[in-house]
C-alpha cells in the first residue's frame, strides 16, 4: 500500500510541474440601459423637469438606453449619450386637465482629459421634450487645476449593500450584469430604509462596444458691450442659491452660447468661493448606478447672469476673469 501512496504522489507532483493556474481576464462592461422609477418628493427635483407649478410627489418612468460617445472635434474628448422616454405620472395642483407628461429625454455627458484620469473640461446637455414644459440646459465646467477622476472608479466605487452616510441608499448587483439601486433623494427626511424608496432604478451592463462618434457642443463666447440693467435676471435665478453670493459687482463678464439675441436683463454678483462645498449633482446615485457623475467646487470670483429673448445664461470667472463654469437654459 506504502508503494501505491508513494507512486501516486510522485504523479500529482509530476502532473503539477510547470502548470499555471488559468487566469480568466475580466470584460470590461459598460452601462447600456437605464430603467425604473423616481418619486420626485422634493421641490428641487419636480423644478428640475419643469413641474414648479404642481405639488411635490408625483412619479417619473424612465426607460433609457445609454451609449459611449467620442467627439469627432476633440480627440481627448469622450462621454455619454442617454436617451428614451420618462412618463410623469400623478400630478396634482397645476394647471387643470394635466395629470400626465410623456416626455423624451436626451442627456450628454461629455469630459476632455489632459492625460490620462485628469479632466480639463466637462459639457453637460439636456434637453427635456415635453411640449409647453419642455427645456434645453447646457453646462460647462473648466477644472483648474484639472480634476483627477481615476478611470476604475465606477468598477470600485461602490460595494453592494446599504449605505451608511449621506442619504439612504442600497445597491444590489444582480446575476445577469445588471446593477439595482434604492434609495432616497437628497433633503427628503421623511425616507429612510423602513419607507418607500424615492429612487428604485436598475442599470444594466454588457461588455464594451464601439463608441459612437457626434458632433462637438456649441462654443462659448464672452459677450462684449453688456450693460448692468435695473431689472434682475430671472431665467437662471434657481443656480443661485447653489454660490454664497454676495454684494452686486458692476464689473460683469456675461458668457453665453453663441447669440444674436438682445441682452433684456444682465446683473452680476462676487462670489467668495472660500470654504464652499462642491456641487455634485446626484453622484452617489449616478456612481451606483455605474455611471459618471461630475462635480464642480466655486471659487472667488465673479458671477454673471443675463436674460436674452430665449436664453438665459450664467457665469462664473475667477479671479483671474477666467471662465470656470457657464450655464445656458433655454426654452425649446
């Protein structure tokens, strides 16, 4: 029996020479659809879809497919492209007859690198088609010094299971790529992990494709021989309470997307800047979903709105008068 142990050691020992254990190499995955359900509890979130004259509560439907973009204009330029349909259902305390919007909704996410994970600059677009509610925002941001973002972060970011600061959310990664999230909006107290979820989305992922090549977003211009108006701005007015505005400054540097519109109302603003907290809209929820978010820290300077016929843009420059963040909404 001693000759039969020895010998089959001597045969697992043989067969295990120069034998490497398979390395199975992970596929890259990407977010390709976006589907579930908001209810937009908050007064900032129904502002966001254009619902400011209805009560808060009502409950958005979203089926979204998502797709990687590149910039046929910029070569370090690369973002994404999210598209389909939101249904807003059960509102209540607007206008009468309309207790349903079916809207399309396109939003593009756009960041230029420097190198590499180091972002200079981000275009935002969105462009919600939803009639007499519809409207077109345009955002972008300059980091100066560039913003680090490491290109792993999505894949790292978030563990499953529930959070523990910030708002409640739990993240549930499902067996077929997909990934569940539940949670709660930001400033809504009344939600936590024994209430109904305002967020209930699920993101799905498959492996890498090819990225769509699109046009670049429309350029940036400094308007010159602008004026400060007695009448105050009113189409950008919600962006303020985001900067610790302070005294009026007569020395404005109005930006806007390229008009040949006539300026109706233009003030401007110093922004102290120090001490501030970045603005991150939504990122906990776009990084659990698997999606880039972005972020934006104020810095002192100047900030700038105007009013045009069909515009209204906004502005901050540092202190140097360089441009660091601009705003365009627009009624389409």
């Amino acid at each position: 029996m001693s000759e039969w142990l020895v010998l089959g050691l001597v045969v697992l020992a043989t067969l295990s020479i120069g034998v490497e254990p398979e390395v199975v190499a992970e596929e890259e995955l990407e977010v390709t659809h976006l589907s579930g359900s908001v209810t937009l509890s908050t007064r900032a979130s129904m502002n966001a879809l254009g619902l400011n004259d209805y009560d808060r509560g009502a409950m958005a439907t979203v089926d979204m497919q998502v797709e990687s973009v590149v910039s046929e204009d910029c070569a370090n330029c690369t973002g994404i492209m999210i598209q389909g349909q939101v249904n807003v259902t059960g509102l209540e305390g607007g206008p009468g007859g309309m207790g349903r919007v079916e809207a399309q909704l396109s939003v593009l996410h756009l960041r230029e690198f420097v190198e590499e994970d180091m972002i200079e600059r981000e275009w935002l677009a969105i462009d919600w088609d939803a009639g007499s509610l519809s409207t077109q925002w345009d955002i972008m941001i300059v980091h100066n010094p560039p913003l680090w973002q490491p290109g792993d972060r999505f894949n790292a970011a978030f563990s499953e299971g529930e959070s523990r600061t910030g708002p409640w959310i739990l993240i549930e990664a499902m067996l077929d790529n997909s990934r569940h999230v539940q949670g709660c909006l930001p400033d809504t107290f009344t939600c936590n992990s024994g209430s109904q979820p305002d967020v209930d989305l699920t993101s799905l992922l498959e492996p890498v494709k090819i990225a769509t090549k699109i046009g670049h977003p429309d350029l940036w211009i400094e308007m010159e021989n602008v004026s400060i108006t007695e009448n105050t701005p009113t189409k950008s007015e919600g962006m303020r309470e985001l900067l610790e505005l302070g005294d009026n400054d007569a020395d404005i540097h109005p930006w806007c997307m390229g008009q040949n519109q006539t300026v109706t109302a233009a003030q401007g603003w110093a922004v102290d800047g120090q001490g501030m907290t970045a603005i991150a809209p939504m990122n906990i929820y776009l990084e659990a979903l698997a999606l880039p978010g972005t972020t934006f820290t104020p810095v002192p300077g100047t900030w700038t709105e105007i009013d045009l016929e069909e515009r209204g843009c906004a502005s901050l420059v540092d202190e140097n008068e360089i441009l660091r963040l601009a705003i365009s909404i627009a009624d389409s």
